[in-house]
C-alpha cells in the first residue's frame, strides 16, 4: 500500500511538472495565434498521455509497485488527487480562483477535455497490469 501510495505521489507531481511546462507552451505557442483553447488542449494532449504512460512504467519498475489491481488502482486514484490539488492550488495562487469557480470551468471544453485526459493518467497503473 505504501508503495503505491508513494509512486502515485511521484508519478503525479512528474506529470504535473511535465504539464505545467507544455501548458506554458501551449498558452503561448498557440493559443496565442488565435486557436480555440479547445483546439490546443487536444494538439497538447497526446504529448501528456505518452509521456505519462512513459513515467508510469518507469515508476511502476522502479519502485517495484505490484502487479495487483488494486495497488494500481490506489496508485492511480493518489496521483489524480495530487494531480486535481496541484492544478487547483496553482490556479488559486496564480489567478485567484476559488473552489467553485474552479469546479465551474470544467464546464468548458478545453477544461473537460483536460479531465478525460487525467482520467486516462490516472488509468494507466491498473491498465499496465502486465508490464
């Protein structure tokens, strides 16, 4: 359980980090042309699940996590905790957003997008059972 708890900590803040890099990118590399927000998410999302199915394996070896679905499926559920926190408390300090307002953007494309996205990361422990 520990393990587990401890890859989804580091597997989280590995992806978040990845993450706040190509949002940075993506905020000014094309949202800036005048692309819809949604429209850039999608071009960014493939890149941030590969790269989380990449740190997922790595982490999964690494940290010797067992092959048993439901120490995956904690790990998974700990980094998409820490990953929601993460993305709450960044946009708490940077722009002020509260807790509702923050809920409330998930009623935007782009945000639900994001989200299926996480969902898929989240995923990805339970679905590499094998490897």
């Amino acid at each position: 359980m520990l393990k587990a708890i401890q890859a989804g900590v580091v597997y989280a803040v590995a992806v978040f980090g990845f993450a706040f890099l190509t949002g940075a990118l993506r905020t000014f590399a094309i949202t800036s042309t005048g692309a819809p927000p949604v429209l850039a998410v999608a071009i960014e999302l493939p890149v941030l699940l590969l790269v989380s199915w990449v740190i997922c394996g790595l982490l999964l070896e690494r940290m010797h996590v067992p092959a048993e679905a439901g120490v995956r499926l904690l790990m998974g559920a700990v980094a998409l905790i820490v990953m929601l926190s993460g993305e709450f408390t960044l946009s708490a300090l940077v722009i002020g957003r509260t807790l509702p307002d923050f809920l409330a953007s998930y009623e935007n494309p782009e945000a639900m997008l994001g989200l299926i996205g996480q969902l898929a990361f989240a995923a990805f422990p339970v679905i590499r059972l094998r490897g």
